[in-house]
C-alpha cells in the first residue's frame, strides 16, 4: 500500500469499489489539498502516471497537518 494511502488511513483497494463514488471524491479532495504546493505533503512519483506519495517522514507530515490545523483555529474533531 502507498505509504500516502495509509497515512490518510484509507484502503487503496477500496478506492474506486463499484458505487463507492464518495469515497472517490474525497480521497481525491484529500490528495489535491495534501500535494498542493501551500501544504507540500504529498509529491507525484515521477513516470509513475499520478501516483503519489509522502514528500517528509509520516510523523512531520503529521506535525505539519496539526500546524496548520492550529493556525487556522480548527480543533481535532473533523466535521464532514
């Protein structure tokens, strides 16, 4: 499993299952936000037709998210 997909503790198999377009959607949003060039997490795996994968270790990624989190005055509860 790429180390990206568990990270967002997320079931590549599952992405992308037969009705499961939310899923899908939100795996998608989640990658986009996490890649973009303000948060820096995730990088494209060159020659690899957008796959992706961690840019920093797990644990900085995870202080980088909190960071942010923080600055933004959100808490640790995530509403949907």
């Amino acid at each position: 499993m790429c180390e990206a997909f568990s990270f967002l503790g997320v079931d590549a198999e599952h992405i992308g299952g037969a009705g499961d377009t939310d899923v899908l959607l939100k795996t998608q949003d989640a990658l986009v936000f996490l890649g973009s060039r303000a948060v820096g997490i995730l990088q494209e795996v060159p020659g690899s037709g957008e796959a992706c994968c961690l840019a920093m270790s797990p644990e900085t990624a995870r202080r980088r998210l909190s960071a942010l989190a923080e600055a933004f005055g959100s808490t640790t509860e995530f509403v949907e």
